[in-house]
C-alpha cells in the first residue's frame, strides 16, 4: 500500500492514529468495508515502519480473529514461508487483496441495493443532508461522474432545480453541482425565513393598529340618555354635550352622560339649626299677622 504514504514534511508529526479492533469477520458488509478503509488509513501513517509490501501484508491480516482469522490464516502462511512460490491471487497486490477480502465479508448485493436506494432518493430537507445520503450511497456504486450529476439533480428540490435550470453553463462535473446547489438551497431559505418573519410582523401591526376600545352606547330606554336636540342645544350654550356643564369638553368629560345639567354648583343644604330658627320666625309672623286682623276688627 505504498501508494498511499503520507510521511511527514519536514518539522511535523504524523498525529497518532488509533488502530481498529481486530476484525472478527461477524459484521459484515459496511462494516466489513469501514473497518478495511480505517486499517488503510492507520497503514497509510505507519509505512516507515515496514520494509516491503509483504511486511506490510502480514501487518494487515494478522489484525483479524475468528472467522475473518480463519480467512487470513493461509495468506499469512504463504507471506511467512521461507520457501516462496507462486502467491495466490489475493496476494498480488493490495487491490487483488481487498477484492478478496470483500468478497468474503463484503455485501454481494450492496451495489444493487445502493442503485435502488439512490435513484429512489429525494430531498425532503436541506442540499446538504441530501447530499451526504446520497454521497453515502455513491460508496457502493461505480458511476461515471455523468451519472452521478444527473441522478444528484433528479433527487433535488423543485426550487433548487428550477434555480440550477437559469444558469447560464451547466456545471462540469459534481462538485461544482454539488457547491452551487447549496448555495442555491441556502437562499432560498434565507428568503423563506425573512418572508415569515415579515408576514409575522406584519400581522402584529395590523392586530394594534384594528384593537380599539368599544363602549357600550347609552340605551335610548335609560334615565341618562340625551337626545340630539339637547346635544345641539347644549353644544349652542357652550356646555359639555354629556353632562351639560360648562368649563370642559365632551372629550374631557369625566361625568358621563346626564340628561339633567347641573350648571352650578349645587346649594349647600341648610342645618337643622337654621331650619328651626327660620320656622319660629314664620310662627311669630304669624303671630302678629293675626293680632293686627282682631285690631282692625275692633
């Protein structure tokens, strides 16, 4: 796999890199797939530490247990025996090796079941969860890039199709779909964001703007109720057209509606003092009224 270094420049470190638990050959298929793809990484960081491919071939396998174990065992045998002869083809190179290797615990019908899966694919959320289900998919495919722009833009959002559809140039290959497709989606909702909010706002101004305070008007049956000619009569005098009095308007009115006026204010009644006094007044009045009529008389 000495394809694949990736050995330090000069002045950096290789960061450490957890090796995978061995593979027991019991989960397979993704599983299968995500543990070879993980063991290639941490080969990738560790070459230096090999002096051939055949050393690096023992490492791999030998990482393996139970049914995966009894798998290797004769691969391992034959990359350990002094006397070398022919290799098998699962040795000839690290891709004869993990299409031997998938093909024991890989998905025989992974590639199917992903053709079914991503042409039934739609996008029910945002490009990019879209686009990460359908990258997924793509792991057990073997499309041409044509293929995959093509199916990538059946599945998108009629908005975003219809927005893809107004360029210009139609991109090249699927990156380049890829970005401008999420750039589109983000857009558009953006705009479906602000437009909420927008009719929100709206809808609240209008709510204020149309609440006012109603009150119950004067039934025409009450004691109170003033009638339009004594409104305009008292609107001609000056006074207030509820209450009657002078000094304050309608507006200003904290009376309310009087069908009496009370111009003045309304005379102080007269003590029980005052009242006995004017009555002994009456009384000797009287009094001397009727004296005068017997004088005459005589």
């Amino acid at each position: 796999m000495r394809r694949g270094s990736t050995a330090p420049a000069e002045g950096y470190k290789n960061p450490k890199i957890t090796i995978p638990d061995p593979y027991d050959g019991k989960s397979k298929g993704k599983a299968a797939r995500q543990w070879w793809t993980r063991m290639a990484v941490c080969l990738s960081f560790m070459q230096d530490r090999f002096a051939d491919e055949n050393a690096e071939m023992i490492w791999f396998l030998q990482n393996t247990k139970d049914a995966a174990a009894d798998w290797a065992q004769p691969l391992l045998e034959i990359l350990i025996s002094r006397q070398r002869r022919r290799l098998p083809p699962a040795l000839q190179s690290w891709e004869t090796l993990e299409q031997s290797f998938l093909s024991a615990f890989g998905d025989p019908d992974a590639g199917r079941a992903a053709e079914r899966k991503i042409t039934a694919l739609e996008q029910t959320g945002s490009t990019v969860d879209y686009w990460t289900e359908f990258q997924t998919l793509t792991a057990d495919l073997s499309w041409n890039d044509s293929a995959y722009r093509a199916q990538f833009r059946r599945g998108l959002h009629w908005k975003v199709k219809e927005q893809l559809s107004m360029l210009p140039q139609d991109p090249t290959d699927l990156d380049e779909l890829v970005t401008i497709a999420i750039c589109i989606d983000n857009a558009r909702c953006e705009n479906e964001l602000d437009r909420t909010r927008t009719k929100a706002s709206s809808a609240g101004t209008r709510s204020m703007a149309t609440t006012k305070v109603t009150r119950a008007p004067v039934s025409t049956e009450s004691a109170n109720y003033v009638d339009q000619a004594e409104k305009d009569r008292r609107k001609a005098a000056g006074e207030c057209i509820k209450c009657g009095r002078k000094g304050h308007s309608a507006k200003e009115c904290r009376t309310g509606w009087r069908l009496s006026s009370a111009k003045g204010p309304k005379p102080e009644g007269r003590s029980k003092k005052e009242k006995e006094s004017g009555k002994a007044a009456a009384e000797a009045k009287s009094d001397i009224s009727e004296s005068e009529s017997e004088s005459g008389k005589e």
